[in-house]
C-alpha cells in the first residue's frame, strides 16, 4: 500500500532532518576532535597522570570481592 502524500508532514521531516543533521554533526565533532587532541594536550597526558587505582572502578576491578551479610 503506497501512503498519501499528505502523511509525510512538513514539520515531521523538518524534525528528521534536523536529527539527521544533529548527528552528522556529533560525528564530525568527535573525529575532529580525536584528531587535535594531542596537539592541544587534552589527550593521554592527563590519562597517565592519574594513578593505576583512579582508573579502576568496581565493575571492572577482577579483585573485587563484594561480601553480604
């Protein structure tokens, strides 16, 4: 069954478009990103200053023993 032509609504594709667009953008962002980081220090320097025990969280600590009483 092929849709009326009215279902596809102006403000309803306005709306995709801009999620469309809001995401490509995102996307761009962040491998723009990931490509200066380095030159402008925000990369793995501050990573390597933070202690091995900063680092670790509960979820992925393999020497996390939890007890319940």
């Amino acid at each position: 069954m092929i849709a009326a032509p009215r279902d596809a609504t102006l403000p309803g594709m306005k709306f995709f478009v801009k999620a469309v667009v809001t995401g490509f953008a995102l996307s761009l962002g962040s491998a723009l990103f990931k490509k200066v980081q380095r030159h402008l220090g925000l990369g793995e320097d501050s990573e390597k200053a933070a202690p091995d025990a900063v680092k670790q969280d509960g979820a992925t600590d393999p020497g996390l023993q939890q007890k319940f009483s």
